[in-house]
C-alpha cells in the first residue's frame, strides 16, 4: 500500500509545484516507487517543473473518464527509474475530476507505489479538497508571511474536517509544516516571520526550512528538479526533508545568517 | 422477538410553551421575530404548545388561524393549544389541532428567555403519571455536558457550545470563531474570536492563557483588539460583565 501524501497551501505561488517535484524526485532517490499526480487541473505546470512537457499524451482526465489507462497516462522520469508523473489535463477545468475516478486512479497506483505525491492546486474549493481528500499525510507550504500563514492555517482545518480520514473518524490525517523562501537576514531586520513566529501560529511538525535561492527559479525554468542540484541550499535542504519525512533525524541547515568572509562581503557589497 | 408490530407506552416529554397573555397580530409578529433571532437553530422546528390558561381577551379578538400561520412562519410547530375557557376551545376547532386540559401540575412560571449557566441542575418538577404533557423550564433543567476541543481551531472555523461552556485546550487562530452560552476557556493563546453568553448570559467569562483576541464579546457586549492590544495583551487574562462595563483583567 502507498502512502498519499498532499502538497498543499491555500495560498497560490508559494511553491507547492516546486515542492512535490523536489520532495517527489527525493523519494525515488531514496528507492521509494514515487509518482507525483498533478491536481492542478486546467493550469498543469508539474510537467513543466519535471521537465517532462514535451512527452505528455494522456492525462489524469483521460484517465478518470476512461479514455486512456493508466499505463498510458503516466510518464517515466528519464532521470530516475523510481519515478513518474500523471500529469492533469490543461483543457478541462476541476469539475472533471471526480471522487470516485480520483479514488479508483489511487488504489490502482496504490499497489505498485510506495509514495503517491498529489501536488493540490491553490485555493479552498473543489479542486484543492479532492487533492487533499485521500491523503493519509499532508505537507502544508508556507511562506513565512502573514497571508501565507493563515491560509495555511484554513487549509489545516480543512483536513481536519474535510479529508476521507475525517469523514471516517479515522487517525487525523498527519501534518508537515514546510516553510520555503526563508531568508534570515530579513528575518533579523523585522521584514520576515521567524520559523517560531509560524510554527506558534500552526502550531504542526516542522518538515524543513528552504532558503529563499536564485537556484530555485532556474531550477524550475530547465525543468530539473532542485533537489537533483546538490550545489545548491535549497536543493540539499529539500534533501534534509526527505530524510525527515522516512524517519530520519536530521539537524536544520541554513536557517541562521552566514558569517560573510571578506571575498563574499566585496562581493557582495554592491547588492 | 415478539410478534407484534408496536406497543402503547405512556411518556413524559419535554415541550415548549408559548403562553400567551394577549393577541394582536402585530405586536405578537414582533415579539416571536426576536426570540426566533436570538437563537434561531433552537426555535427551528422546534414543537409548541400553546397555552391559553393566562388569556384574558375576549375570544373574538383572536384569530387562531393567524397565531398558528405566525408560529409557523418563524419556524415553530404548533401541535396543541392547552387550558383556557370553553370558547377558547370551541374556537380552536376549527384549527384542526387538539386540545390539552389546564395543567394540574405546577408548571415552570420561567418564560424560556433567561438561559443559566448549564452547571447549575435543578429537582425536576414533581411528575404526574397521567399527565402526558409535562412542562419544565427547559432552559433551566436541561444539563449539557462542557464542550471540549483538543485540536487547533483554524482560520475559518467555528465552534458553538449550545447550553454549555467551552474549553480549548490549544490555541483559537486569527479568523477563527468560537461561542458558548456559557464560559470560555482558552489555554492556549486565543487570537480569533470569542463570544461567551452567547444566548444573553450576562454572568458568562471569557478566560485565555494568553489574550490576543480579535474581539470578546459577553452578551452581546464586545470590545475589540485594538483595546485588548493596550491592556492584556498576550497575557493571562479573564473577561467578564459587570455593572453595564466589559472588565478585563490579567488573572
């Protein structure tokens, strides 16, 4: 049996997409069966982040509505041999997707995947709740910003009382916090939430911290995953979460400000 | 199992009363629209027996076609009228609905508008077995068990405990709203907002651990952040009525 796990936020343009992918490809370096499902309905960009735009045919729509099966639908990662995508339709809109398809498409991948990542579009409405609807784990993205941090907040209780684990008064669906653009020098300066700021106000598990990284929009721009760059921050403090996320105890990186050598500082100086 | 398909059994049951002690379209329209506000999910459906005992007006002044039209339009269920002379009952024929004797009993003088804080239990009014309609003051007999929320209230979400206090045992979110006809007890920081007494207890008390609340509210008299924001704030803190003023007070 997999285990579903949602990306989630409430808010747009905080980097769910960039998450699933990351934590998603981390998976499958780790030899977990991984497949990420894009959620997102009418506006797909999982492909795009994956890199694997150009080699999309049949979609999750096709496949809930039985035009394709799933073996069609989904696409191998040609990087890693643990992981595919199911990528959503970009002509239909959120209402194709319904719970039973949605459920059906799950159990099926269920029994070959050890991990099913479903990347929720923004929002609070349908699409965002039949993403979250059959997770057994949700990741919950935030910036540390105070819009960000309530919307996440609503999204929590959403699992609370929305999720098929609810509804059936089963265990409560289990919550990670995820911070991404964390900067600390703004923190320092007042501009920014601390990582204690959000985790008093969500008051959930912390999963990991992403530094706020240049890496992370050319990442997305050459569909590589960050993760797969181990030069960068953000790609080895998506590395930490993963290793959280199976059960490991790893120390936190790059949440405090560098001490800036003098090379840096010249380097610097101009910014 | 037994053959038969039912069984007469002889029940007490708990009803509101409407009393009424005079009739004019209008003014009663008026009264019935605001009770009904006050707690409009109490009233919803809710079965009346409406009570003639006190009615001192001439029988053609009422029009119980009207009354029962008015009682249902906010939502209550006539099923019976009770007591009054005998041309009251001749007029309520024509209703259609039946007609229960004067109770011999001593039935609760409390109209049902003066909600006490759940806790306190009273004996139950001596019961007649043949009565079948028995009126207690549901208000006050009724005891509701303390409404306990161990999770996060979230942005968004509300919580109401009906007749009873409310204790959060962890924090109440900005955008979150939580009421009680009772108490409140917040032990984590309580930031969104909170109405105790909310049916009009004015004895009711708000208590958090640490008050950052957007705003508090007992019987329908609230203050906002901005004045919690220069006295309590983030501090242990209690709220309560007293002599027309909102108190808040770090404890």
């Amino acid at each position: 049996m997999a285990k579903i796990i949602v990306v989630t936020s409430g808010k747009g343009g905080v980097g769910k997409t960039t998450s699933s992918a990351a934590i998603g490809t981390g998976l499958a370096m780790n030899n977990k069966k991984t497949v990420i499902i894009d959620f997102d309905v009418g506006l797909r960009n999982l492909d795009l982040i994956m890199g694997c735009e150009r080699r999309v045919v049949y979609d999750f729509v096709n496949v809930i509505s039985g035009e394709a099966t799933l073996n069609q639908a989904l696409i191998k990662d040609k990087r890693l041999k643990n992981l595919f995508i199911l990528p959503a339709s970009q002509t239909r809109d959120k209402d194709a997707l319904t719970k039973k398809g949605v459920e059906k498409v799950l159990n099926d991948l269920s029994k070959d995947f050890d991990f099913i990542i479903c990347d929720s579009p923004a929002g609070i409405e349908k699409g965002a709740q039949m993403a979250l609807y059959f997770a057994d784990e949700a990741i919950v993205v935030t910036n540390p910003e105070v819009s960000s941090v309530r919307d996440s907040d609503r999204i929590l209780g959403i699992l609370q009382s929305k999720s098929r684990r609810a509804e059936n008064g089963g265990d409560p669906v289990v919550e990670h916090l995820l911070i991404t653009r964390y900067d600390p020098e703004r923190v320092i300066a007042g501009e920014m939430l601390s990582i204690s700021d959000v985790e008093d106000i969500l008051a959930i598990p912390l999963l990991g911290v992403i530094p706020e990284s240049e890496a992370v929009l050319k990442a997305s721009n050459q569909g590589t995953p960050v993760i797969l760059d181990e030069k960068t921050k953000a790609g080895l403090a998506y590395s930490d979460a993963v290793m959280r996320l199976l059960g490991s105890n790893v120390d936190y990186r790059f949440i405090t400000v560098e001490k800036k050598g003098f090379f840096k500082r010249m380097m610097g100086a101009g910014r | 199992m037994s053959d038969s398909c039912f069984q007469l059994k002889g029940s007490v049951l708990t009803v509101v009363v409407l009393e009424l002690y005079d009739f004019s379209s209008t003014a009663f329209a008026k009264q019935l629209q605001q009770k009904v506000k006050q707690a409009p999910m109490f009233f919803q459906g809710s079965p009346v027996v409406i009570s003639l005992e006190k009615l001192n007006i001439e029988v053609k002044r009422i029009d119980f076609t009207i009354l029962i039209g008015l009682c249902a339009r906010y939502g209550l269920k006539p099923m019976a009228f009770k007591g009054g002379s005998q041309r009251f009952r001749d007029a309520i024929k024509s209703t259609g609905l039946i007609h229960l004797p004067a109770a011999s009993l001593k039935s609760a003088t409390e109209p049902v508008e003066k909600p006490q804080p759940a806790a306190k239990v009273e004996p139950e009014t001596a019961i007649e077995p043949e009565t079948v309609v028995k009126t207690v003051d549901e208000e006050k007999n009724v005891f509701w068990p303390t409404k306990l929320i161990t999770q996060p209230v979230r942005s968004g979400q509300q919580i109401y405990a009906k007749q009873a206090d409310l204790i959060v045992t962890s924090h109440v979110s900005e955008g979150a709203e939580i009421l009680a006809d009772g108490n409140i007890h917040v032990y984590g920081a309580l930031r969104g907002r909170a109405l105790a007494g909310a049916q009009g207890d004015e004895n009711a008390r708000i208590f958090s651990q640490s008050m950052e609340a957007e705003l508090l509210s007992i019987a329908g008299n609230f203050i906002l952040n901005e004045d919690i924001r220069t006295r309590v704030w983030k501090e242990r803190a209690q709220v309560y009525f007293n002599n027309n003023v909102l108190h808040l007070k770090p404890i």
